[in-house]
C-alpha cells in the first residue's frame, strides 16, 4: 500500500486546507493541539481524544469528533497531503501533513473498527535547551555508563528464573505477574483450540492501565476492557497485510503491541518493533514445544521478503534476544515454560 505523493495535482490546495481547519476546529482536536506541552494527539475512536503532555495519557470528550466527522477530516487531510491513491476501503492506512505542519497517521475500516477513524498526529516540540540548560535541570546527573552486556544473570533475572522454576500454580501466576513489570516480552504456543488466545488475554489484563497500547489481529479477538487508551488493527487478505499493520503501529506511539498470531511477513518487522522501544510484548505461534517455537518463528522470518535476505544466525540471534518468555499450553493448560535469561545474555554479550 504506497502513499505516493502526487506533485503534479496541485488543485484546490486552499480549499482542502481550509476544510481540513474547519473539520480540527469541528471535532476538537485542534483545541488540544493548542495545549501548551500536549506532544501527541490520538483519536483511537469517535467520541474521545487522547493526548499525551506533562502528565502522561489523558483524554476529553469529544461529541463533535463523530465518525462522518472524523472520516471527512481523514480524507481531506489526504487529499491536503496530496496522496495519489485515494484513502478507501482497499488502501486504509495514509501518512498526512496538517495545515500546520504536524504529522499523522490515518487508519480508517476495514484496518480498524467498523464505524472508527484512528488518527494520531505528533506535535513538533518548541522547546529549545542549551547545553548549559541540561545540566541546571539535572538531565546530565546520575548516567549509567554503557559497558558490553555481561552473560552473568543479574539479581532480578535470577530471582524470576527462581520463581520461574518453583513447581506450583501460585509461583506461576507470580512469575507472570513480574515478567509483565519487567517489560519482558511473551510468546505463547501451542495448536489450534490450546487456549493461547485465552491465556493472552489473562495477560494483557495484568499489564498497567495507564499506558497506550494496540492489538494486530485478522480478527476481533484480543479485547482490551482495562485498558481505555488502545487500539484495535486488522489485517486482511488482499486488502491490507500484518507486516504494513505492524510498521503503522510505529507511527501511533504505542507503549505496548499485542500480535495475534506470527504466521508471515510481519514476523521481522515485529522483532524489529520490540528493539525498538516496544518491549512488553505478547503474541502466539503454532509450534510442538516452546523450543521448537524457535525454529519455527525462524522458518517464518526466513520465507519473508525481508528474511529471504538476511542471515539465518542473525535472525535465530534476534530472536533469542527478543523474545523472553515463552509459554507452551495443550488444552488450556500450560505445561511447558521458558524462562532462560542466561541464554539471552550469552547472545547479547557477543554482539
């Protein structure tokens, strides 16, 4: 799906850009992109803004920013931003430039929920330190020096490799618990109808409430009751792939991705989203044992695109070192887990 900007079309350039800051003043999100401090502005759903300031994720009703609304606003925008293929049903993710020079990500049905417009749009900051600035405010106080990864456990791995390794239920339950706060990511295996996508769930229900997050599904499966800042993309045959889902998600500053399931294209693009800032992750694959995961998410990753061209040692090595925690469940019970951090920093510590 290109977003091909048509220099040549350079009709009603006024008029879109008039329309486009009457629909930002219509459904409210130009009122909160005139907060001072406001850096980021999401729309993850008619009714309600999201922004991200001072005080992290906050929202505010929105009546105005109804679906008509939003999609004639999403539209104008692309056509403002001068993109040669229309925004529609076949090409539903675009990147726009407003009236004012921010930027955005559009992603409208059926990438996203029937009857929803997910626009975010990043706010240039005006703030300008100097040097001297930096060290008045303390930001050059207390830096941890880089040194090479050791392939030692530190005292956290160690005590979750512990806890990882007692027999019963409640050391489990309490293993998951800290692997969420860690920000380790999750892979949970197991064949059509174990229960991964059950056990997801129970996960992602224990990750904090307050932070931003988006599922990437075929399918509306992975719902988020607890977590009021999230949303919900779809990939659909011969409409819009997992792999253009996942590099879109870069674009609406998520804290946290829950992929449904790796199965193709989008595999690498996912392990590259989890090095880069999106750690805390959780997604399933069909495999025979948490071990064999490994080499199937390989297989996968390989019969890319991209992973016909990169190594197979690197792509088993970003893996080991992407993925934390796998959990192995046959008929909705979990009875295998991996838990191996020494392994993970035996990798690392050879880069």
């Amino acid at each position: 799906m290109n977003n091909i900007r048509d220099t040549s079309n350079t009709s009603q350039p006024r008029d879109n850009s008039k329309t486009a800051r009457r629909y930002l003043d219509m459904t409210g999100i130009q009122s909160v992109l005139n907060i001072e401090h406001v850096t980021e502005i999401s729309v993850n759903k008619p009714g309600t803004i999201w922004f991200e300031g001072k005080n992290g994720w906050e929202s505010k009703d929105a009546p105005d920013a109804t679906f008509d609304n939003l999609m004639t606003l999403a539209k104008t925008l692309t056509n403002l931003s001068k993109i040669k293929i229309p925004l529609s049903h076949d090409n539903p993710i675009a990147s726009v430039v407003l009236p004012g020079g921010e930027r955005g990500q559009i992603i409208i049905p059926p990438a996203t929920e029937n009857n929803s417009v997910v626009i975010s749009i990043r706010k240039p900051s005006l703030t300008r330190f100097t040097i001297d600035d930096y060290v008045r405010t303390g930001r050059f106080d207390n830096v941890r020096i880089a040194t090479k990864h050791e392939a030692i456990l530190t005292e956290r791995q160690r005590y979750l490799y512990e806890l990882s390794r007692r027999p019963d239920g409640q050391s489990k339950a309490r293993f998951l618990r800290e692997a969420v706060k860690d920000r380790l990511n999750f892979l949970i295996v197991g064949g059509t109808g174990s229960g991964k996508t059950t056990i997801a769930k129970a996960i992602a229900d224990i990750f904090p409430p307050e932070r931003r997050y988006i599922t990437v599904e075929d399918v509306p499966e992975m719902s988020l009751p607890l977590h009021p800042n999230h949303i919900r993309l779809f990939y659909k045959k011969n409409t819009v792939e997992a792999k253009e889902i996942i590099e879109a998600c870069m674009r609406l500053k998520p804290d946290h991705i829950f992929l449904a399931e790796l199965r193709g294209n989008e595999a690498w693009s996912y392990l590259e989203a989890l090095n880069t800032g999106h750690e805390g992750s959780i997604s399933t694959i069909h495999a025979n044992n948490t071990y064999a995961s490994f080499s199937r998410l390989a297989s996968i990753v390989k019969q890319s695109d991209v992973g016909m061209t990169v190594d197979m040692d690197l792509i088993m090595r970003t893996i080991k070192t992407s993925i934390d925690v796998i959990l192995f469940f046959n008929h909705t019970r979990m009875t295998e887990l991996y838990y191996e951090p020494e392994e993970k920093n035996r990798f690392l510590s050879t880069m």
